[in-house]
C-alpha cells in the first residue's frame, strides 16, 4: 500500500458514524418543514438560470437534481445538502491528514465537524453553503497535494474547485486573496508563484465562474449590487463585532472554539516544507482563511455580520482545533472540554432538530426561530378557501418568504405573486402566470400591508379578514381582495 492510499484510507468507525450521521439527516430532511429561505431557493430550482437576485445558481442546480431524484417536497429540496455534510466531513479528514495529521486527530476533525452546531443544527438545510462549503474544502484538498507530485493537476483541479465555490456562493472569492496570501508565506511560494500554475488554476476559476458575471451582466448586476452593496459602510458600530465573536463560540461549540483559538499560532508556525515529499503545512488553513475572516470582522464593525456566514472557516477550524488537542497535554478543564466537545455539539444539535420536527413541543408566548416553519400547509388551506370564495384568480403578498412558502403547498391552486421586489423574480418564474387584470387575494403580515399602500396599486381594495397560522401561538395575516391595477405589477410590483 502506498503511503498516498494509507493517508486516504478512512477508518471504519469513522465512516459508520458518518453514515449514520447522513441518514438521520435525510429523515430528518424529509420530515422538517422547509424555512422560508429554503422555499424561495426552490423556486429558483423550477427556473434554472446562471444567477439569481441574491445569489449564485448553485444551490438551484442541487435542489433540480434532488427535486428530479426524490420529488417536490422537503426530502428533494433537501437531498444533495444532507449528502454534502458527510461528503464535507471525508474532506475535512483527508485534509487533515495531507497536512500531517494521525488517523486520530483527521477524525476528530470529521467529527469536531460535525459536532459545530451550526452543521450539527443545520447539515442538512438548503441554503448557498451547503454547496460553497464542500467546494471551498476541495480546493484547501487540492491545495495540500500541491507540494507533491504532480502539482500541475492539483493546481489546476484546485482552480476549477474555487470557480464551483464562487459560484454556490460569492464567500469564494476570497480564495484567491488567501491562496496568494499562502504563497507569499510559504516555503518557496515565490518560485511557485513565478511559474504558470497558480495563473492557470486563477483561469480554470474564472472560466467556471464566468456563466455568473455573464448572466449579472445582463440582468442590471443584480446580485452583485446586493451582495457588494453590503461591503460600503454607512456607520460605525462595534457592538456587532462583540456579537460576531460571541455568536460563532457558540455555533462553532465552545469547547472547539477554544482550542481553535489556542491553535491558530501553532498553526501559523507549521509552514510546511518544499519538495515532492513535502508538505503544504497548517499554515495553508490560516492563510486562506485570513482574508475572509478580515471580511467579517471589518463588516461586523458598521452592520450584522449573518450568524452563518463564516461556514466556509469550519471545516479549518475543526482540524486546527483537533491539531491543538493532539499538540498539548490537556487537563483539568481542557481534559472535560476536550471530552465533551462532540458530545455536547451533537447533542445540542440534536435537541434543536427534535424540536423543529416536533410541533408538538412549541411553547406559548416564547419567541421561537422555528414558529417559521409552522403551520403553513393549513394556513395555505385557509388561504385557498379565501381565494376561491372571493373569485380571485392569483394570490399576491409583500414577502418573499410568504409567497415561497403558499407557491410550495400542494393546497396552494393559483398563482403567487410577491409584490414588494419583482427583480427577484424574471420570467419564467412561475408568478408570470397570474393575470393581474383578473381580482387577486393579497395576504401577509399586518405590518407589512395594509390597505392604504395597496390603494396606490389598485383602484379596489376590499378587506378580506384575517387567517391564522401555526398552534401553539399563531400568527395573523392580513388579506385583501384587489382589483384594478393602476401599474404593471408584474414588472413593477407595488
């Protein structure tokens, strides 16, 4: 056996704790209702474009192919980002040990992982970093095979996996910031740096991620605008990096983020080695993770840094934690730490995910993240009832996540119209079926429409009463029969 296939190999355990790992995500994917971000994300799979208001179209490739392999439901959307947390996870593992770590410290890693509580909450979500995350530890994979043999393949399949990262989510591009960055560092990084692989491997990524800058290129640069709006500052305001740190010690699980933190220097210091034999060191994971980690930091000091934003950094993370506690002799409280990390993270992790699949454990009066999710096959039913006793012909809202949510029930019979931002939705989208000549149901929350606002929009406006959703304490909407456009609404919205 080769030393390349006894680094490779994967130990047993391991692989059964990531299998079983994986299936209880896709039961748990085919049982929890999907979040409002989920919903909008599937209707972008019913219209597979280069790009989207908001983001790249990856996550819209993987919700087609689930949705073509498993149906239009929560298991569908959902299929591919389960099955990517335990592709991720063999990743983690494999660059753990690329960079020198034992069998024991890669799969603690895998483990650490998956015991963060971001992924052990939220593994198996729809969302852009169920995809950026995979491909952005591919290119670190392809990266720490650079040192050795044949490094004009690894460059290259490292450009072409940095490319697929932009385009699941513009996180990517902080990539080539910090493999420049690593370069610079590293043991001769210039000698590498003066030869055509890195440049080449620069191509392969944008050539990859050109169908985006095409497709923003001819849709006004809508998501670029978005996205890049965030990075000018408008105030200064320090107290969102306070909440930055403290969010990600507890996402990340405290006990990892404690030896992450303590393991950051010493991981600085391993700056690999030149040759064939050689190795691409821990300081890869620093120095590609620095620039993206500045990113956050400087964003958090004028606006909120979104709790999920760094999950690109995890996987590193968890290896460099998982590195420290092989590093040092841990005792007394390190000792406990280290030993309840992934208990703690996976339980944690599990209890949230009891919770959402369990209506049954709501409380009244608590505001609880999950109420989201609650409710809306019923609600749609009340709302189509509404619909059909007023005569309408579409159902319109102020809301992306409302109009997502009532397009995804079966019970749901029109058209859904989202008013309030049409550039989110081209044609086809499936609202371009509405006929707004025809009466439409107008519905969302009370503070987001009202009947004022819609009589700039429509010459009729009729209130239509109030619908109730989710049990344990439900939400009110707001509905109103309208008529009369005064504008094109489809183009314009209201």
């Amino acid at each position: 056996m080769t030393d390349a296939v006894a680094r490779s190999r994967i130990p047993r355990r391991l692989l059964l704790f990531l299998i079983a790992l994986t299936l209880a995500r896709l039961l748990l994917a085919a049982v929890i209702p999907l979040t409002e971000d989920e919903a909008y994300y599937r209707l972008w799979a019913r219209s597979l474009q280069f790009g989207y208001y908001d983001h790249p179209p990856m996550i819209a490739w993987w919700i087609r192919a689930g949705m073509t392999l498993a149906g239009d439901d929560p298991l569908g959307v959902r299929l591919l980002p389960a099955l990517s947390s335990g592709a991720t996870s063999l990743l983690a593992f494999d660059l753990a040990r690329r960079l020198g770590g034992s069998v024991r410290t890669a799969s603690r890693a895998a483990i650490w992982l998956n015991a963060t509580l971001l992924i052990a909450a939220g593994g198996f979500l729809a969302t852009p970093d169920a995809a950026a995350v995979p491909f952005w530890t591919a290119t670190l994979c392809c990266l720490a095979r650079t040192p050795g043999p044949r490094p004009a393949c690894w460059w290259l399949a490292a450009g072409v996996a940095a490319g697929l990262s932009c385009i699941s989510k513009y996180s990517g591009l902080f990539l080539l910031p910090g493999v420049l960055l690593w370069l610079l560092a590293r043991p001769g990084g210039l000698k590498v740096l003066r030869g055509p692989w890195p440049w080449l491997a620069g191509l392969a990524a944008a050539l990859v991620f050109s169908g985006n800058v095409i497709w923003n290129a001819t849709h006004h640069w809508a998501s670029f605008e978005k996205q890049f709006g965030r990075v000018a500052p408008a105030r200064f305001a320090p107290g969102y990096l306070a909440e930055l740190i403290a969010g990600q010690v507890m996402l990340l699980n405290p006990a990892i983020a404690w030896f992450a933190a303590r393991g950051l220097g010493p991981a600085w210091r391993d700056k690999g080695a030149e040759g064939e034999d050689g190795s691409a060191g821990l300081r890869l994971l620093v120095c590609v993770s620095a620039p993206f980690a500045l990113y956050l930091l400087l964003h958090s000091l004028h606006d909120r840094a979104q709790a999920h934003w760094p999950a690109p950094l995890y996987p590193s993370l968890a290896i460099i934690a998982a590195v420290e506690v092989e590093r040092v002799r841990s005792a007394g409280a390190q000792a406990w730490m280290r030993a309840l990390a992934a208990p703690l993270g996976l339980g944690l992790g599990g209890l949230v995910l009891l919770h959402m699949a369990l209506p049954a454990s709501d409380l009244q009066g608590v505001r609880d993240p999950t109420a989201q999710i609650r409710g809306w096959p019923a609600f749609a039913a009340r709302v189509e009832a509404l619909r059909q006793a007023g005569h309408a012909g579409w159902i319109g809202t102020l809301s992306y996540g409302t109009a997502a949510q009532l397009d995804a029930q079966p019970e749901t019979r029109a058209p859904v119209v989202e008013l309030g931002e049409r550039d989110r939705y081209p044609p086809p989208d499936g609202s371009w079926r509405a006929d707004p000549a025809a009466p439409g149901l107008v519905i969302d929350l009370d503070r987001r429409v009202s009947a004022a606002a819609l009589g700039r929009c429509f010459a009729h406006v009729i209130p239509a009463g109030e619908v109730l959703r989710g049990a344990a304490d439900p939400t009110p909407y707001r509905a109103f029969l309208i008529s009369g456009p005064r504008r094109d609404i489809l183009h314009q919205g209201c």
